[in-house]
C-alpha cells in the first residue's frame, strides 16, 4: 500500500461514494451490486478493483456475491486520518 495508490483510489468520487457507505455498515454486509452508482456494471467492477488494490476494501466471494469490508483499521495505522477525511467530505460537502 503506497500513498500514491491511495490517493489515486481516493480521487475518484464515486470510488469515495463506496467509501463512505462501506463505512456505515457491518463488515461483509454489502455486495458489489447493492451500491446505487451512476456507472455500468463493468465500470463498477473497475472501481471495487482500484479500490482493494490500493487496500481501501477486502472483497470474499460468498456464493454468487462478492462482499466487502472497508479495511479502516488497517489503512489507518499506515495513513492516520487520511479515511477520516473521505468520511467527513461526504457529511460537510453534500446538501
């Protein structure tokens, strides 16, 4: 996990939008397809990918779905703060 490749991940807003709505929820509660995004499916698919190679989220395929968990704890102790700031956009920025 480099800060390059969590910056990278991090910029884009709808990979943030997964972000945020990862964080409200319980580990390995959401599949990829439960998130309302404005992209296709393929784009989807692409950014779950950018995300759990930066190590933003763990994915585990359970049956015909694929769950998430956003790796908080773990991204925190390399970059302290940095998930804080994504979260806070979302409750300061949107109307």
């Amino acid at each position: 996990m480099t800060l390059g490749e969590a910056l990278l991940a991090l910029a884009d807003p709808v990979r943030r939008t997964i972000v945020r709505e990862l964080a409200g929820e319980a580990d390995w509660s959401r599949a990829c397809g439960t998130f309302e995004l404005p992209v296709t499916k393929a784009t989807r698919s692409h950014h779950f990918a950018v995300l759990r190679d930066a190590g933003v989220v763990e994915q585990r395929d359970v049956g015909p779905r694929r769950l998430n968990r956003l790796r908080k704890p773990e991204f925190d102790i390399v970059f302290p703060g940095l998930l804080d700031l994504v979260l806070r956009e979302g409750i300061t920025d949107e109307p």
